[in-house]
C-alpha cells in the first residue's frame, strides 16, 4: 500500500518524485537556451539557485516539501543513470520559473522520460515563460532517444497540458495532516518492533523498499532501481529524517516502512509500504504512524503526503490518520518522435 512518492508536478505556465529527482557533463553558467521575450531568460540550473528554487515552489506548491541543502545536492549531484538536467527561467534577476527533465532510472520500461515540476511564478505567467521551459526539457529528452515522456499536472492546467500533446492518465491526490497534537506512538502486535532507520544496515532498507514497490499504483512499475541510485535519492538525500522514518520488523525481517523527508517545521511522507507477503496486517498504518509521531516530537507541525487516486487502502490509512485533501494533479502521458 504505498504512499504515491512525492511526484513533482509540472503544470505549466498558468501555473507543480517517486524521488525524481544536468547530465553528467554539463554546464553550471548562465547560459540562455532559447530566444525568450523581452526582460527575461532561460538558462540551466546551478546549485547556487537552490534557495531561489525552492522559495519558488513554497510559493506555487506550497504542499510540496525539498529543503535548500536536498534541492542542492539534487542540481549538483544527479544521479548519472538519469541523465538528469534543470532549467531556470529569470526576470529582473529574479527566479520565476523551473523545469526538470531526466531519464526514469526506476523502470524497466525502456525510453521512458520525466518532465518534473515545470512552474511559473504567478506574477510573470502569460508570457511563454513556461512553454519556452517545456520546449527545453522536450528537446533534452529528445536528446536521449526518450519514446515517452510523463509529466505532471495540476487539475486546473490540464488544457495546457493537451495544447502541448499530453495526454491525461491518472489521477494523484494531496494531503496535509496538522501534527499538533501528535499522533500517539501505535501499540504494535506481538512479534513486531518499530524501529527508526537511524543504525540500519542502508542495503537491507533498499532490498525492503525496492520488495514494498512492488504493485505500486503507477504509469509505469517502478522495478528496476538499482542500490547505488536509491542510496543517491533516499539514505544520502540531506533531507532524510533517518530517526523519524520508521520501518517494521518480525523474526528479524524488515517488512514495512514510512520514510520522513522534511524541511524545518515540515514533511514529507516519501514513500509508505509493506513487502507484498505481509499486506493486509495494518503494517503500513502503524509504522506511518509511528513516523508521524517520532516527527512530531523533532518539531515538524505538519505532515504532508500524495496519493495515486486508485491507491484505495492507502487513502484509507491517510482518512484514518487524519489528513485531508489540499491539491489534486493528474500524471500526463505524451510520445515523442
């Protein structure tokens, strides 16, 4: 039953992973990739634009949660199997606009791309500030033989999205959950420990991460993430609250788990699931409970999460602990020649 893992939406220019996280030569300078209009620029991504990022998507997504030093290692160090490449759109020397795009290391289905959260600051939209962004992250994936590219959009920008090619495929949801007051840490059944990650063997979390996968509600299966990538995106990501995330364990056995990534006062629920073998126990309900609760008392206020809408049992385990719908998105699907 796994928590949909946070997707970075693209909408648009009206205008938002499982872990989505330039290629591996690229260039940090502020290069222009286009011909924009008058008072601003495109130009490719440089580590130093992190806290412009991410006051950025705070603005337009505020349920979305990557701190500064995550966003980052995230621009400066992607990992190599992705192919992974960023723009920035400028104006006035303000950062107004972002888009990602990268090769999905997490499929085994071959050629198939990312489009991540392509937005525009509402005050400069209307202005082909996010086409221009789209044009490039297109022409990147064209570059790598991509066949298929998924993006995501918001609910409201889905004419956008079919204007450009795309088309509608499943439907996402948002949450938010107020941690005050805190969940009580859940009571587990005999034979079972909840235990943070913090002194985990890291391999033995990935092996349970990449079994709990397994059946995750997607456009594509996520099957094939290799160690070196999930250490590169989950234990190595700044943002990972190893003694928040919380994994279940019997006779020796890691068979469920609810990773923390959070940002000061806030989190995000990166990825919530239990071995296929073991579903139907509750074990996803109690270690995310047993996350939110550890969060809490390391001063996160409030919890946020995304669900594929036909993830029934986990929209169940969010209702019961309390969240509530903030946003809605919809993966979109489009070929490329």
């Amino acid at each position: 039953m796994p928590d949909a893992v946070a997707p970075q939406p693209v909408p648009t220019s009206t205008a938002q992973q499982r872990r989505p996280q330039l290629p591996p030569t690229r260039d940090h300078t502020a290069r222009s990739t286009g011909q924009p209009g008058a008072g601003w620029r495109i130009r490719t991504a440089r580590p130093d634009d992190a806290s412009g990022v991410v006051a950025l998507r705070s603005l337009v997504h505020p349920y979305l949660v990557r701190g500064v030093a995550s966003t980052r290692q995230m621009i400066a160090q992607p990992p190599p199997e992705e192919s992974w490449t960023a723009w920035v759109a400028e104006a006035d020397g303000q950062l107004v606009g972002w888009a990602s795009a990268y090769r999905n290391a997490e499929t085994s289905v071959p050629d198939f791309g990312d489009i991540s959260i392509l937005h525009v600051h509402p005050d400069h939209r209307g202005r082909g500030t996010g086409t221009a962004l789209l044009a490039a992250a297109l022409a990147h994936l064209g570059s790598l033989r991509i066949r298929q590219v998924r993006t995501w959009v918001q609910t409201d920008s889905l004419s956008y999205a079919r204007r450009h090619g795309f088309t509608p495929s499943r439907e996402l949801r948002y949450s938010a959950l107020d941690l005050r007051p805190a969940p009580p840490m859940p009571e587990p059944p005999t034979g079972v420990r909840l235990l943070p990650l913090t002194g985990l063997d890291p391999y033995q979390v990935y092996l349970l991460d990449a079994a709990a996968a397994t059946g995750e509600p997607g456009d594509v299966p996520v099957d094939a993430t290799s160690y070196s990538y999930w250490r590169s995106e989950c234990w190595e990501n700044p943002g990972l609250d190893r003694d928040a995330s919380t994994v279940a364990e019997t006779d020796g056995t890691l068979v469920a788990l609810s990773l923390v990534k959070r940002d000061g006062d806030r989190m995000w629920s990166d990825f919530t699931a239990t071995r296929p073998e073991y579903r139907g126990r509750g074990l996803a309900r109690l270690t995310k409970q047993a996350a939110l609760h550890r969060a809490a008392g390391r001063g996160v206020r409030t919890a946020y999460t995304s669900n594929d809408e036909a993830n029934a049992p986990m929209l169940a385990v969010n209702t019961r602990l309390g969240y509530r719908p903030v946003a809605s998105a919809w993966s979109c699907l489009r070929d490329l020649p």
